[in-house]
C-alpha cells in the first residue's frame, strides 16, 4: 500500500474520506464540490481500492490541478469499503468523520452545515444527516429525495432517537452523514464482515446516540449499472439478518420489527436462490417461522428453484417485476 501525504496537521475539524473504485472517470464532481467549500480545516483522505483502470492516475491529476491537499492511499490489493473506512477512521485527526464515494458529490457548503449542526448539538447527538438527489451516470435525476426514494412510509426526516425507525430500511445517504469520530471509533468501527457498512454502523449509533437532520446538508448520489449493491444479489440479504441479529438485546417493539425484517429477508433468500436459504431459515425460528417461510422451506426441499417460483407467482398475481 502507497501513502502519499500532503498535510501535516495533526488536529482537524473534519475527517473526509474518498473511497474509489474504478470511478476515477468521475472523480472531478466530487472533488470539485469539495473544493468549492473552502473547507479550511479538512483531513481529507482519499483511498483507492486497486482500481484494474486509469483511476490513481486521474486522481493524482485533479488533486494537483485543484491544489488539493490530501492523504492518497493506493491499495496493492481490494480491501473492500469497510476495511478501507477502518484505515481511514484509524488514522484520522478530525474531530468529525465523514466519507463519500468517488462518483458521488455535494452541494455547496453541505459540509460545512452539517458541521454548524452537530457544533452546536446536545452532547448525545453523535451524527447528522441530510438529504441526496437521486441521478445517473449521466447526472440526470432520477428522484428528487433519496430519503423519500427509499423510504417512502417516513411523514418527515426523522431525528432524535431513529432507531426503530432505522430498522424497518436505511433513509441514510451516506455521501451526506457526519458523526463524531471518537463515537465511531468506540463502537469498534465499521463491520468489516458486512457489505451494508453504512446500515450497520448507523444502526450501532442508533442504539446509544441521537442523531439530527439537516435540510440545508444536500448532496447527490449516482446510481451506476455496476455498482456494488446492484451486485451483490442474495449477499444483501443474508448480511442484513447477520445485521439485525446482532439487536437481540432491544426492547420488544424494536423486536417486533426485527423478526419482521428478518423472516422478509429470509423470503428473499428463497427468491435469489441462495445456497444459504436453509442456514437462514433455521435463524428464523429464534422468531418462529411465519407460514409463508414455511411454504417455501416445502418448496425448497422439493426442489423448486426460487426464481423461478418467483416469477411464476408475479405472472399469476398479475404483478409486474419492481423497477430498479
């Protein structure tokens, strides 16, 4: 691994941190959205993940012409986002921490306002969020609101105590979330065991911290066709019931929820054919299996491929496939 560093302060406002790969084609909006702050106190840091194309390359070239300093870190094998946020919080000077994507950008002083929000927050307040507009490769918007996108049952943005609220879907854009780093970094920092970085971690906070929303704090989120989470197919759902599992200690509203995600996720796992639809399924039963899964455990063990019911059952429901 490569460390090239160009600042050498040791106390700073902000961590930010960069995570690229093979997105360095579309690196220039989201440093330029950075610059265009004038963050004066700024550790920033930016990490790529051994990109297999020209991205160290056309990162070093924008940071030199926006005479941006920063710590570039150039991995000499994929470590993967967690790994690479856990070297990033291990070294960082900020007192707050944020980290976006390289393909992703903010609006004008998006980070600057989440800075003033959580400065002047009570003591138990560890992160703000904002809001995303939802756009293409091409930067044409898709949805207006990542939040109201993803979590269309929400009357307003919450705050406070989010943690139930949390559980029934992540709303939180993490391109445009800001926590303090001695919190992250008390809770043991991001599960590297999990692809849902983000939704873990902001489900560990929820449990002990409030969190604060900040209208003012807007950013933009750039739906690839190779993006990650578009990939990751049964992976998605048997990391987030490792996820939920790990809040078993809750109260028994939040457990409520819980079981509910869990035997939702566990149905999905049937759908993408998972090889570890039966391991999750026996999960289940902590909770009791509902008849639904119970439906589909028969199937599986008469050997009915998932999918293939899946679509089976749309086409006879009259139920069109969801658009991504």
């Amino acid at each position: 691994m490569e460390r090239i560093t160009t600042d050498t302060a040791n106390n700073m406002m902000l961590t930010l941190v960069i995570v690229n790969y093979n997105q360095g084609y579309l690196f220039e909006d989201c440093l330029r959205s950075i610059y265009d702050q004038k963050l004066s106190d700024v550790d920033l840091i930016v990490i790529d993940d051994r990109s297999g194309d020209n991205s160290v390359e056309l990162m070093e070239s924008l940071l030199a012409e926006y005479k941006v300093k920063a710590t570039f870190i150039k991995n000499e094998v994929n470590q993967g986002i967690c790994a690479n946020l856990n070297l990033a919080l291990s070294i960082a000077r900020g007192k707050y921490f944020s980290f976006i994507a390289a393909d992703d950008w903010v609006e004008k002083d998006c980070h600057i306002n989440m800075i003033t929000a959580l400065e002047g927050a009570d003591d138990n307040v560890a992160t703000v969020y904002g809001d995303c507009k939802v756009v293409n490769e091409n930067k044409q918007l898709l949805f207006k609101s990542y939040i109201e996108h993803f979590r269309s049952d929400l009357q307003a943005p919450p705050h406070g105590d989010i943690f139930e609220d949390l559980l029934k879907g992540n709303f939180l854009p993490a391109n445009v979330t800001m926590s303090k780093t001695e919190v992250l970094k008390k809770l043991g920092g991001f599960d590297e065991n999990l692809k849902l970085e983000d939704y873990d971690m902001w489900l560990r906070v929820s449990r002990k911290y409030k969190f604060l929303f900040a209208s003012n704090a807007i950013g933009y989120y750039r739906v690839l066709e190779n993006s990650l989470i578009r990939r990751l197919g049964s992976r998605k759902f048997e990391d987030s019931i490792n996820m939920y599992m790990k809040h078993l200690d809750a109260d028994a509203e939040a457990l409520k929820i819980i079981k509910r995600q869990v035997q939702k996720c566990c149905e999905f796992l049937f759908y993408t054919d998972s090889k570890k639809f039966d391991e999750y399924y026996q999960t289940t039963k902590y909770f009791g299996a509902n008849k639904k899964l119970k439906l589909l455990k028969v199937l599986e063990r008469a050997g009915v491929k998932g999918s293939e019911f899946k679509k089976w059952s749309n086409k006879l429901m009259g139920r069109k496939a969801p658009v991504k």
